[in-house]
C-alpha cells in the first residue's frame, strides 16, 4: 500500500536481469487525494460510483497533469522495487556497486470515462438504446476512424490474423458490456452501479498505438487512448442522437450527464 497510489502489484522474475511488471491504478491515487481533501464517494472497484461533490473530485483528478505523471510514476516504481522486492536478488550495496537500474516502458494501459446519471432507471433506457441501434451500424471503415487507424492492425504470422470483433455481453442479469476489439484494441461501454456510464479504451500492447512504449512517452500513450474513447462516445452520440435526449431533459450543458475521466 503506497501513501500516495495505495495499492500496487510489482511483480519480479527470481533470476538475472530480474525482469519486473508494475501494475498500479490511477484512479487509487486520486481516492488517496480525495480522502486527504475530505471528500466523501464509494468507490466500486477502480469506479467512483457515488460523489458528494463531484467537481471537487474533478479537480483533484486534473491537478495531476499528464506530464507530471511521468516523473510521479517512476518516483512510485523506484520507492518500491529496489527496496522491497530487487533487494532478494541484489542487496543495497550489490545494486550500488553494479550500478543496476532499471528502465520503464508501458505495455499495457486503460483510460476511462464516467458519465455519472441523476436517474439510473433514464441510463438503463438510454443504454439499452445505445446497444440497439449501434451494433448494426458499424463496420469495419468506422472501426478503424474510431480506433484512429488508417489499416487494420500489424498481422504476423505467429499471431496470425487481429481479432475484430463487436460484442454484446451479458455476464449477469442487469448488467451488459458493449465491447469493440480490433487487434490488441480495445473500447468497452457497460454501467457500473445504479448511476455510472462507463466508456473504457485500453491497449493490450502498446506498441498497436505506433509510439515509442517508454515512461517518458507516457503523455502520447494517454493521450491517443483519450482520443479513442471521445471518439467512441462521439460516434455513439452520432448514431443514437435521438436516445441522447430523454423526454423531459434538455440537450447540451443543461443536461443529464457531467463527465469525469481518469
């Protein structure tokens, strides 16, 4: 448990060169921050699900700006893995005399954005809508406009060819996921709880997003996963204009949703 992320996996290899994978979350940084400010929420997994003050939270949230994510996340990486986990192959004075370090490259990473509803019953119906009129609606040109690629993903012979798919999922009652893959590409849409819309863009492997996957590029990786998901639920607006607007609400500014991404 960090003070500042909260809770973080390092997993390590027991032999030279000690290969590591950090998985930490984002979203339990800024419930660190929030619970030092004094703001209530719940929290259901890695989703804020309630907030008494969501423009607080926001602010929290924007108050770490992509740059400085990158030295704040190697910061975290480093207080962890040489003490707690590399000091079992390489005591302290081993790893100062072999001058060991490690480098940090991203390979898997998820952006998310929360539409948080006044009314859970109007987002099941608005949802609902959603998964109705789109599916039949895509094709593989708007898939790639989407993920913002210009081809279908890098084929290997290994690997052999990418998966696209276009998924409705139910895993339980009251609950569906509407997953789009397109290679190691992934964009998802599912609620999570009584009043969260959730819109996930996640990279399995982030070379598929054809930057360089080091720390200091961790910016650009965001960045072009914050692209798809506003395109995502752009295109969603697009084709379900008219689900967008409930009876009795009005559009724009003024209506249902506020926003929050993480």
């Amino acid at each position: 448990m960090d003070p500042a992320f909260g809770h973080l996996t390092i997993k390590m290899s027991g032999h030279p060169p000690f290969g590591a994978q950090v998985i930490l979350n984002g979203h339990e940084y800024v419930a660190v921050a929030a619970q030092a400010d004094g703001i209530g929420f719940v929290k259901e997994g890695n989703c804020f699900t309630e907030i008494a003050d969501p423009q607080r939270l926001a602010r929290v949230a924007d108050a770490w700006p992509r740059d400085a994510a990158i030295g704040r996340l190697g910061q975290v990486c480093d207080r962890w893995i040489y003490t707690a986990c590399l000091c079992f192959g390489l005591d302290l004075q081993e790893q100062e005399r072999s001058g060991f370090r490690y480098g940090y490259a991203v390979y898997q990473a998820e952006y998310s954005r929360n539409l948080l509803f006044k009314s859970g019953a109007q987002m099941e119906v608005l949802f609902d809508r959603v998964l109705d009129r789109t599916r039949s609606r895509l094709d593989i040109p708007a898939i790639r406009t989407i993920f913002g690629l210009k081809t279908r993903p890098h084929r290997t012979r290994k690997d052999g060819p990418p998966a696209q798919e276009i998924v409705i999922e139910k895993p339980r009652y009251g609950l569906s996921w509407f997953r789009i893959s397109f290679g190691r590409l992934q964009l998802k849409a599912y609620t999570k709880g009584e009043h969260v819309l959730r819109f996930e863009a996640t990279v399995h492997n982030a070379k598929e997003l054809r930057c360089r996957r080091s720390l200091d590029n961790f910016d650009q990786i965001i960045t072009r996963l914050a692209g798809m998901a506003d395109r995502f639920a752009t295109m969603l607006d697009r084709m379900n204009a008219s689900a967008y607007v409930p009876s009795g609400t009005s559009p724009g500014r003024n209506g249902p949703l506020r926003g929050q991404s993480g």
